[in-house]
C-alpha cells in the first residue's frame, strides 16, 4: 500500500513538473547563528567557496591584508541600521528573502558556476536587495560616496532626485566559455526619473528574472553606477541575492539530438530500464544524474544487452543521458 500510494504521489509530481525540476541555491544548508545576533562568512578558512543547490560559489580571502578580495560570502546579519564597511555582510531587509536566516552577498564581477554541467539546465532567476552598508552609503553619503540625487556634493542639502543617479546590476551567462549576448539588468537604485517621488534605493527582496539568459553552466554579476571616480565606482559594490533557482528542463522535447529515437522504458521504473532502438555495433554511453545535475551511475548497453539495473537508487526523479555515435539526447525518469 505504502510503495503504491509513493507510486501516485511521484507520478502527479511528474506530470505537474511537465519536463522540469527546479534546484534553489538558498544558502540554508550553509551553518551559520541564525538571528538576532547572526553571523557571517567572509572565506577567512581559505576554503575557497562554499555549496548550495547545486552552485558553487567562488571566494578569494587576503590572508595577509585580512579582508574578503573578491567572489561571494554567505550571511544572516540583521543588523539594517549601523553604515559604513564594518557593516558589509549584513542585508537591509534584516534577513534572508521571506524572513529566512541565510542569504548571500555578493562582490563586483563575481562569477558563480554550476557543480555539474548538464546542458538542459535553464537559469530562472533570483531575489535580490541592497546591504545596508551599499543603501545607507546612497542614502547619506559617506567619505567616498555621494548622497544620491546630490548634484554637489555629499550632505549638500540638495533634494533627493536632483541628480539621475542610479546602482544598477547586470547579469549575463556562460555556456561552454563563451559569454551570452543577453543580458539582464536590474535597477537596486534608480534616480532618473522625471518625478523625484519615484526616485527609489531598493531595501526589499525583489526578483530578478533570468530566463532570457537560457541554458548556462555560470553566471557573472557585474555592477554599474553613477557616481564614480579617478579609482572606479564609489558606490558601494556589493549587493544580497538569494534563492537562486534553476531548472533542469529534460525529456524527449528537450533532447539536444535524438536522431535513433532511443528511449528508456519503463516510466517510471522499479529494478530495470530498458532502451529502444539501440544500435547493435555501438555501445551507447548512459548516464544517470540526479536533479542536482550530480552524476551517479554510467554504464553501456546496446541492442544485446539493452537493460540497465537501477534497483540501487533511492526513490525520486533522474536524469538520463544517452550518448550514442550520432549524438546525444536527455530523458527523465521516475524511480519507484
């Protein structure tokens, strides 16, 4: 009764996902004291980055100099009033998006990248916000920083919008090593408009919608502003992300190249998958993955030997690779 109702219940997730899964980088795997007090890691282990949902977060720490160089950090710091750099890891909204502990931040020109490449996997988007160290740096200005929409000067006096300042954040992919053409941008504070009460320095989780970007094994955050100097930006460069999801977009629809039709057979399955239209001078390569993109199992079959045991994996949706001398195609799989 147990093994049929866990039948049912994977068969309605299957059809509802229709060819998707979806993997969310939330940064809760990561330990760190949950608020009030919260924490931070800033890469000071010389770890060099850190896991979650099946991104990998680069990080580069300055043993000698003592600071966080460059790449991602991971947070829950709730402190959304106190300015200034001693403040970096903390996000304005006091929290990770929909009230949870953990979020990540995130410096100029930061490159995150997946942990196993499989190319149906899609980018849909993430939740962003500015820390409070880059908003309150906007808001008043600070030693190196103008207050924005300050046309002369920080702490001048001048109204909020007199000058169209904004922060601005682009995103753009990598597939294979090369740079996507598209890309997507996103205001964390824009102050060009016409009307000064529309003026706005983000201090709420917002989404930033990737699809455009498509399928991708990295993505890179670079940030803009207006207020810049001899060295480069003076505006803060840092901002928070969470909840970085992607899809796993796979079946017959999705094959990159299925001139054979091969299929795997049945779905979903107990101990065994069997393929068709496998050709008999050819071992064609199978590989599992699951839906975190994480190799597990690879094998060869053809048209004598056309089966696969799978008794060996636990209950859940999969990922298959079937590699044969004219290509390659993707299927999904439930396994009972």
């Amino acid at each position: 009764m147990k093994k049929k109702l866990a039948l049912f219940i994977l068969s309605i997730l299957f059809n509802q996902l229709q060819g998707k899964a979806q993997i969310t980088s939330d940064f809760e795997n990561l330990l760190l004291p949950g608020p009030p007090i919260g924490a931070f890691w800033n890469g000071d282990d010389q770890t060099g980055g850190f896991n979650s949902g099946g991104m990998y977060f680069p990080n580069s720490y300055d043993s000698v100099f003592g600071y966080w160089a460059n790449g991602f950090a991971y947070s829950s710091m709730v402190d959304s009033v106190s300015s200034g750099f001693t403040n970096l890891y903390a996000a304005k909204p006091a929290s990770g998006y929909n009230g949870s502990s953990n979020y990540g931040v995130v410096q100029q020109n930061a490159v995150a990248r997946l942990n196993n490449v499989v190319p149906t996997m899609v980018v849909q988007g993430f939740y962003v916000t500015n820390g409070t160290y880059a908003f309150n740096s906007m808001r008043d200005g600070d030693t190196f920083a103008r207050k924005f929409g300050d046309t002369t000067g920080t702490n001048s006096g001048l109204p909020q919008g007199s000058y169209p300042d904004y922060f601005k954040l682009t995103v753009k992919s990598y597939f294979g090593g090369l740079l996507s053409n598209d890309s997507v941008e996103f205001y964390l504070a824009d102050f060009r408009y016409n009307n000064d009460s529309l003026d706005y320095i983000l201090k709420t989780w917002e989404w930033v919608d990737c699809s455009i970007l498509g399928v991708f094994d990295s993505l890179k955050f670079t940030l803009t502003s207006s207020d810049n100097g001899a060295f480069g930006m003076n505006t803060p460069a840092f901002f928070c992300i969470d909840n970085l999801s992607i899809d796993v977009t796979v079946g017959n629809e999705t094959s990159m190249f299925n001139a054979n039709k091969i299929e795997a057979f049945p779905n979903p399955a107990d101990e065994f998958l069997y393929f068709t239209n496998l050709a008999s001078n050819y071992k064609s390569i199978v590989s599992i993955f699951n839906i975190n993109g994480q190799l597990l199992f690879e094998g060869l079959v053809d048209s004598t030997a056309p089966l696969l045991h799978i008794d060996q994996l636990q209950q859940g949706i999969y990922l298959i690779k079937i590699e044969t001398e004219k290509g390659s195609s993707y299927q999904k799989f439930v396994k009972n």
